[in-house]
C-alpha cells in the first residue's frame, strides 16, 4: 500500500477494484449451429379435418353449420338433394360462412366447397384468369334461373 492508498483510506475513499467481465457460459450443443431438415408450419402442425356431407334434407344443415363454427373445411354434394331443398341448404351455409368470414366455392354443378377464415382455398386455373362469378350468380346457376 502506497502513501496515496493510506491517505485515502483515511479520507473514507476507497478505490474500487473493476472486476472483469465474464462472457455468459455457454452450452456446448448451442455453440455450434443447428442442421435440420425441419420446416414449421402454421397452425401448430396439427392437420386439418375436412368434413364431406351429403345432406338427404334441409334438416341436416345444422350439423354442417356446427362442423364450420368449428374451423373445419367442408364439401357439400348436393345431388341427392331436391332442388328448392338445396338452394335452402345453400343459403343457410352460405350466411353461415359470411358470418364466420369464410369463402364458399363451387366445386362442380352441385358440390360446394365452406371454408372458414382459417382455411386458404387457392385454385389452379388452366384457362387465363377471369372475373370470378358472384355466388349468388352461381347459386342460380345450380337452380337453372
């Protein structure tokens, strides 16, 4: 201890000793980057059930409503069905989906694709793009009117 370090001791002055930084100890497996074929995909991994009905009456779109409500995909056949049967069944799920903020598709002439917001319906066109129909366009078109 120098003459300088004794009188400041006196004083009530101490120096402060810095300490080094010490570089967060890190794990082995972690120093290293990670390879892996492994790709995340949204929705936690969980697939997707699509539900396929074919209602014989109007009686049976409740059902198909509930599997829509719970953020399931669902193709409806319709050629089973009578035609004012039908186009009521068309109009229950189709305000159905446009509550929930889905998207409805025309599949073929009576086969009809719901699909909630979760769900992203895409479709391949071989011909140039066109103007999409209206649904209510292609609901009549389904009846003939």
């Amino acid at each position: 201890m120098g003459l300088m370090d004794k009188l400041m001791n006196l004083i009530g002055i101490e120096e402060v000793e810095e300490e080094p930084e010490m570089e967060p100890v890190v794990p082995h497996d972690e120093r290293r980057p990670r390879k892996t074929s492994l790709v995340s995909l949204p929705g936690g991994g969980r697939p997707v059930r699509v539900v396929v009905a074919e209602p014989s009456s109007f009686d049976e779109v409740q059902h198909i409503s509930d599997q829509l409500k719970s953020r399931r995909p669902v193709i409806v056949n319709l050629e089973g069905v009578e035609k004012d049967q039908a186009q009521a069944v068309l109009h229950f799920l189709s305000g159905t989906i446009y509550a929930l903020d889905g998207q409805m598709q025309r599949v073929s002439t009576s086969i009809f694709l719901f699909a909630p917001p979760n769900v992203e319906v895409g479709r391949e066109q071989s011909e140039p793009a066109e103007r999409p129909e209206p649904k209510e366009r292609a609901i009549n078109h389904f009846f003939g009117k």
